[in-house]
C-alpha cells in the first residue's frame, strides 16, 4: 500500500477546517495527485476561487489534457462552473 505525506502546520488547525482543507487540496493538486478540478470540488469551490487560492499561495496552475478533458465534460454535462 502506498502512502501520501501531508504537511498541515499547526497554526492552520487553529484557524479552522476550512484552512485545513485548503491546504489538503493544495498539496494534492501540486503534488498531481489531484487535478485542478478534483482540487477545487474538494473544496466545493469555483474555478475562479480555487485559481484565486493558488495564486495567493503562489502555487502555478498545472494544466494538461486530462484537466482539458474533465472540462470539457463538465461543459457537456452542465455541471462547470467556471
């Protein structure tokens, strides 16, 4: 079985599960674990939000094809809500 690290610093669990997630959700997109829009869905954010969180937290936006498909498939089903 393997195993994923991830780092929460304790002052992010003095401010809350929010703060908690956000940092999860970042380590697991820049890591590529998860793409953008799991990332973003953890945290039931829009696109604009999220993108907002990783610029604020200067962490550059990784996008490839299987981000572009899973856009593209939210476009097609009516679920993106960029």
């Amino acid at each position: 079985m393997q195993a994923i690290n991830i780092q929460i610093p304790i002052e992010l669990i003095e401010q809350g599960e929010t703060a908690v997630l956000e940092q999860i959700a970042m380590q697991l997109y820049e890591n590529k674990i998860f793409t953008f829009s799991q990332a973003r869905r953890l945290l039931n954010y829009s696109v604009w939000e999220f993108q907002k969180l990783l610029g604020e937290n200067h962490i550059v936006r990784q996008y490839d094809k299987d981000d572009l498909a899973e856009d593209i498939e939210a476009i097609q089903l009516g679920l993106w809500d960029g």
